[in-house]
C-alpha cells in the first residue's frame, strides 16, 4: 500500500521548484547583473533595424567636419581659428540654416592682446549668425568636472540660453546609448548642446531616453574648408544647398580624437568603423528630437509582469521536444516583440524575460530528466534480473513503461525441471549441487534471454519463464518453443562435460502452455517480484510434471501447439487430467535420436 506522503511528493515537488521560478523571475527583472545582456541584444537589435528596415527623417542634421584635410589648409593652431569661425557662421546664415552649434572648445579668455582685433572676427560673425540663425555653444568640463569658462564676450554674443555641455552619458561597457539632461553638477540638471538646439528649434519638452540609432541614414559630412572656400567665392547656391533650413553642427571628425563607442555605424566615409567623433552623436541626438523622439522605456511594471508569464513555461515544459519548441518559439516571440517596439519608440528589454523563460523551461526538462531517471533505475531494477540487456533497453525506451502494478498479458509460461534432482543432490556435496545448479541455470537463462522472454524465478533446480511480457507479442508461443528447443539442444553439450568431471548426465522436463495471465510486481512496498500468476500458470507447471508420466521431455497444451509454425516432432498425447484442473489435450516433442539419449537417461 503506497504511502501517502510519497504519492504526494511530485506535486509537493512541482510546486516547490515552479514558486523558485517564480521568484527568479521577479528578482531578474530587477537585478542589474542582466543589464550588459540587455545592451548587447539593444545593439543587435539596432543594427537589424538599420540594416532590414531602414527609416528616413524628415528633419536632418548636417555635420560640418574638422578633419586633417582643414587643419592642412588652415596652418595656425585651432584656439587661434577665430576668423574662420566667424566666416563659418557667416555662410551658415547666408544659407538660410535652420540652427548651428559649434562642438568645439572655445577659449576662455581675450586673444587681442596677442593679434589685434583677432576676438572681433569671431564675433561678427557671432553677430551675423544670431540675427536669423539660432546658436548653441558647446560647453565642457575639465578633470575636476568644474565647468570650463568661455570668454564671456562669446556667451554675449550668442545671446540668451545659448550653451550647452557637449556631454553624454556612457553606458558601463564604454558605449553610448542614451540622451540625458540628468547631468547634475553642483545638484542641478544642465542642458545639453543637443537639448539646447531642438529649444531654440521649438521643442519645448526635451525628454531622455535611449538614441534611435535606427532613424535616418548614415552621416557624411562637409569639410569646414569647403564652407570656407564657397564662402569666399560667394557660391550662396552651394551653401543653400547644403545647410538651407537643416540644423548644422560643426565639429572635429578626426579619427583618433574625440570618438566614443557605438551600437551602430554612422559613418558614411569609413565603413570598418567602430566608434564615431562625438559631433556625430550629438547630431544623432539632435535629429531623434527633431524627428519622432527618443527611445522610452516601457513602464516599469511590464516587464516583472512578463517574466512571471514567462515562469509559466514550468507548466507548458514537460516533454523535452516541446519544451525545447516553447523554449525556441517564445525566445523568438520576446525578440521580435522587442525589436518591433523598438523600431516604433519603445524599449522593452528582453533579457530577464528571456531568461525567465529558459530557467522555467529548463528547470522543468531537467525535473522531467530526474524523474525518467529515477523511473529507468526502477525499471532496472524491476526488469533487470528477468529480461535479456536488448529487451531492457525497450523497456526503458517505452512509454510508458509497461507491467508495473499488474496487468493482464496473453503468455505463453514455460516450466524447466531437472529430473531425479532430489536423490542426485542427497548423494553430492552441497558445494558441487550448488556449481551443478549454476551452470544449468546459466544455460538455460542464456536460452530464455536469447528468444526475448522473461525469466521470472528459480525454484530449487526449476526454471519459471514466459514469453509476451513486459513486451507484448502477437505470438508468444515461437520464442517460448524456441527457448524449450535449445534448452534441450544444449543439454547434450553440458551432460558431455560432466562426463569428463566423472560427473552423472541430467534430463530435464519442459511444460508450456499459453493463456491469459496477469504480470506485475507482486509482494510488499519494500520487497517484490515481478512475476505471472493465474491459471496459465498452473497449467504449465502442471505440464511440466506431466512430462515424467509420458516419457516426453517437451509436453504442451493444444493450443501451444496450434500457434506454432513448425509442428514437425509432435506427437499428439491426447486428453490428460491435469491435477486441480480440467482435462488437457497434450502434444509430446522431443529432440532429434543423437540428443534424446542424455533426456532419458535419468527419470523419477
């Protein structure tokens, strides 16, 4: 009688293992150790976006660049480009720019003293700019983090809320993926120079979020020479041409200064690159806020609340194969679902959910794994001592498994007897009946095993097997006939090599019948066989002993004999009274002359 308790356990068990998925998925949610997988999946998934669904703006932003070409032509150091600075702000009103910000460290201090007239230039052209184009200055900090001054004639000039810091924030792996004005220095949030032109361009609310490296396509830039050079040839169509009602940021694009890491490539000159010179990300910045926004996070709710859907995968996880398809279709299912909402403004990270989701999975196939497991140790040890290796392994791979707790099979028994083994063993030490008894047995259990049937027990110098259980046969009659047949083949062999050891030769009876029996482990919770019982059963040991009376060493039911193929060898018996049993019509069989000598030579 099982107890109780035990019948119970699994389902203790389940629910124990499901509320520590549970708990794991609330706690990924919150747990920033997911935080370098989200960033990784974010640029994958921007890079996807950018490559297979491309999305233009409509307002752009236009780079002019400071690179080693302009710093050839233009010979003195860049703190003393105050002419050209002022004639770069000359073309860009002339253009009809929509705003210009100047990513470029202006000094803090007067250079008049050093060239006459040299801070006028750039003011002028400070001047001209303000009266129909909106100018930011960048603002910076040093080491300390304390802000680095501009000359104060400068910030005059630009006028009101005309700087900004030309800073952003750095993700912990050295990548920049966000915009965010949550800059505090000395407990106050800053602007930006990014955050500062969308202002002055009529965005009033500028919110904080992840950058859309997905919007718009890859950033060239006009060489600060080239400005110059139309500037000075008054080719106003060339300047109309390239700033006319766009944004404009000029900064360096030198490839070894002022580059930070990004998820995607912006650079339309230089394909293999890995980083990007800061102007570039604030002009990206820029035209998120002048296009369709920044990036926000979905609520902070959604995401808990998803990963507790996902612990429900414990319960949709049982079977491996579709475990492994919930496992591989719904980590799809995150992963578009995440990348489609990025691609329409919102950022849903899919790490915790993911993980959520093969933990509860994966904690379910591998409690499925212990439980075949200790099911195919049960098995091995039910199964084990009866069947053959072969007939084990079907069982072990069956599902699910057979004959456990008693079922009705169609057998056919087969009883095995040696004859005149009580007088032969009074005779022998009890040493050499032991060692005859083995190696009978291990011939006779190596014939059983070999046609594929069960061997139930030994019973003192009797074998008990049956054939089409645990494995159900359409005709378990031929491997039981088969095994009978070697059994007696093989005898010969064996009594030969007892003739050699001075030993005496032994014959054995055979009875086999087949029937309905009922097979199962049959005993006590801490102790049972797996074993046949029912009136087959009694038949074929009855049989058994009838093969004494009839002098056939092979005695079967009729109806053994009508399910066999090969009936040649039989001898028709007739009906026999059968001890605590009904009349049986019985056929006799016995091997070819050369073996019948050894089965006759001892009877009782």
């Amino acid at each position: 009688m099982r107890k109780r308790g035990t019948a119970r356990l699994p389902d203790i068990m389940r629910i124990g293992i499901f509320s520590i998925v549970l708990l794991l998925g609330a706690g990924l949610a919150f747990l920033p150790w997911v935080e370098p997988l989200d960033r990784k999946l974010l640029d994958v998934q921007f890079r996807f976006l950018r490559t297979e669904t491309p999305r233009p703006v409509k307002n752009d932003v236009v780079i002019v660049g400071i690179d080693d070409e302009t710093t050839r032509l233009l010979r003195e150091p860049l703190t003393l480009w105050h002419p050209h600075i002022g004639k770069f702000l000359e073309a860009v009103a002339r253009s009809g720019a929509a705003a210009v910000g100047i990513d470029i460290v202006l000094p803090d201090r007067s250079y008049d003293a050093i060239v006459p007239g040299y801070d006028r230039q750039l003011l002028a052209g400070m001047l001209i700019a303000r009266r129909t184009t909106p100018l930011v200055l960048a603002l910076t900090v040093d080491p300390s983090g304390a802000t680095r001054r501009i000359h104060s004639a400068f910030v005059a000039a630009a006028g009101p809320d005309a700087t900004g810091y030309a800073l952003l924030p750095v993700d912990a792996d050295g990548v920049v993926r966000r915009f965010d004005e949550r800059i505090e220095f000395g407990g106050s949030t800053v602007p930006t120079l990014a955050g500062q032109m969308a202002r002055r361009l009529g965005r009033d609310v500028v919110p904080h979020g992840l950058i859309d490296y997905a919007a718009g396509s890859a950033f060239n830039y006009v060489p600060l020479h080239a400005v110059l050079a139309w500037h000075d040839a008054g080719d106003t169509r060339k300047l109309e041409d390239a700033f006319g009602g766009k944004a404009v940021l000029l900064g360096g694009v030198f490839r070894f200064e002022d580059r930070l890491a990004t998820p995607v490539n912006l650079l339309a000159w230089d394909a293999q690159a890995v980083n990007a010179p800061g102007v570039v990300l604030h002009a990206q910045a820029l035209r998120n806020l002048l296009n369709d926004g920044l990036i926000a996070p979905v609520p902070g709710w959604v995401v808990p609340a998803l990963c507790l859907l996902m612990a429900m995968g414990w319960w949709v996880g049982g079977r491996f194969a579709f475990g492994a398809a919930v496992a591989l279709g719904g980590s799809a299912a995150i992963l578009i679902a995440s990348t489609s909402l990025l691609g329409r403004g919102a950022y849903l990270p899919p790490a915790a959910i993911l993980l959520t989701l093969l933990a509860a999975v994966g904690a379910r196939a591998l409690y499925e794994a212990s439980l075949q497991l200790r099911e195919r140790r049960r098995l091995r040890r039910a199964f084990g001592a009866y069947v053959s290796p072969r007939i084990l392994q079907d069982i072990l791979k069956s599902d699910p498994p057979p004959g456990l707790g008693g079922e009705r099979y169609w057998l056919c028994v087969l009883f095995a007897d040696i004859r005149g083994f009580t007088e032969r063993s009074e005779r022998a030490a009890p040493e050499a009946t032991i060692r005859l008894l083995n190696r009978y047995f291990s011939e006779a259990t190596a014939c059983i095993h070999g046609a594929g049937g069960t061997l139930d027990k030994f019973m003192g110098d009797g074998v008990m097997a049956f054939f089409g259980a645990p494995q159900r046969l359409a005709n378990p009659c031929l491997p039981a006939m088969s095994t009978a047949r070697e059994m007696l083949e093989r005898l010969p062999r064996l009594n030969a090599e007892l003739a050699e050891e001075g030993e005496a030769p032994i014959a054995i009876g055979i009875g086999l019948h087949v029937g309905d029996a009922v097979v199962g482990n049959m005993g006590s919770e801490t102790r049972h066989n797996y074993t046949a019982i029912g009136d087959t059963v009694n038949v074929a040991f009855r049989l058994e002993e009838l093969t004494k009376d009839v002098d056939f060493p092979l005695v079967c039911s009729e109806l053994v004999f009508e399910n066999l193929k090969d009936r040649s060898g039989f001898v028709k018996l007739g009906s026999k009274p059968i001890k605590g049993h009904q009349p049986v019509v019985v056929y006799g069989w016995r091997p070819s002359e050369r073996f019948s000598s050894a089965s006759k030579t001892e009877t009782t």
